[in-house]
C-alpha cells in the first residue's frame, strides 16, 4: 500500500510527467490493495436502514433495549423456539467503541441465557470504519505530536508551527483539523525525498 501512497503523492504535483512514465504500461501503475470478494453464490444481503431507537444507547440496559426493539419489534425476528432466526445469522452492527463495548458486556452478562437472541452470539459490533480512522489519527497524534527531547522536523507540532496553522491542540485534537495536516505532511515528505 505504501508504493500506491508514494505514487498519488507524487501524481498529485507531477500528473502530465507520471502518467506519460506510465503510459506505455499502464499495468506498472501502483494500485491500492484488494482483498479477495467473496462470491454471493445466489443469496443477497439485505440492508436495513432504520430510524433511531428511543433508547439511551450510552447505558447496558439502553443498548438490550435497542436490540430488542430492532431485532424483535421492527425487523420481527422470534427469539422463542422453533425459530433459528438467532442461531443461524451473523449480524455485523457497525457502531461506535462504546456500542461495541456495550454489545460485548452484553454477550459475557448473557452468556449463560437460554435464547440464542439473550445471548447474543449472534451479533458482532465492529466499529464503523469512520471510527478506526479516527482512533488511528488520535493515536498518530499521541504518538508524534512533539519529540520527547526538544524540537524536530518529524513531528506534527513542526507542520503545524511550519504550515501556520491555528487551533491544533494535542489535549484537545480535532479530527478535521488532523486528518487533512496529516494527509498534507505525508504527501510533502513524500515530495521531499
């Protein structure tokens, strides 16, 4: 991934230049990576788009009752047997870090439920991609905000005090001021070399 970063970098200053380098072989252009799809073999995802549940979602007891209302009230899966609606599905609830840590106090609390649907198995709360993003600038930002030993040209503080940027604090960052300064910084060191 790291040559098709270098690639975009240098692409987005020298277009005319790299892609008359490329264009008897356009095979040789760096691409970002795939991963391998998977083939349906006939059967269809659905994807449900709901209104917001009435519930506190940053209490336990509010996220068991999002579920409930979801799952059993709206969508009107039977968690009672003879229904296999919980023990044969994998559901992927995209969330923030705190649903998904309420979702996985919920799977160990009910671990021992009689319902597959109490028991929760059969969901799995990833947080959204948004949010890895997010947490990967943060901890870009804790990690190189400043040098431990005085001042450096390899840190966030640098580029921000070189750019003449305002509002960048590393006890407070914002994630729409970082995520461009970081994005900027890449492709300028890239340019540099």
């Amino acid at each position: 991934m790291h040559t098709f970063l270098v690639y975009e970098a240098i692409r987005h200053v020298h277009q005319e230049k790299v892609d008359a380098a490329f264009k008897k072989d356009l095979s040789l252009v760096p691409c970002y990576p795939e991963i391998k799809r998977l083939q349906a073999k006939g059967y269809a995802t659905e994807l449900h788009h709901l209104q917001a549940a009435p519930f506190d979602e940053g209490t336990i007891d509010g996220t068991y009752q999002v579920h409930t209302n979801i799952w059993l009230d709206r969508l009107r899966f039977k968690s009672n047997p003879p229904s296999t609606d919980f023990d044969e599905r994998l559901w992927l609830v995209w969330s923030d870090q705190k649903t998904a840590q309420h979702i996985r106090s919920l799977k160990s609390a009910q671990r021992n439920a009689t319902l597959p649907f109490d028991r929760r198995e059969c969901m799995l709360g990833p947080c959204a991609l948004f949010h890895v993003l997010q947490n990967l600038v943060l901890t870009i930002i804790r990690t190189h905000f400043e040098g431990e030993k005085g001042t450096s040209d390899a840190t966030l503080l640098s580029d921000i005090l070189y750019l003449g940027r305002k509002g960048y604090s590393r006890e407070s960052p914002k994630f729409y001021l970082f995520d461009p300064l970081l994005k900027q910084s890449f492709s300028a060191r890239i340019l540099m070399v």
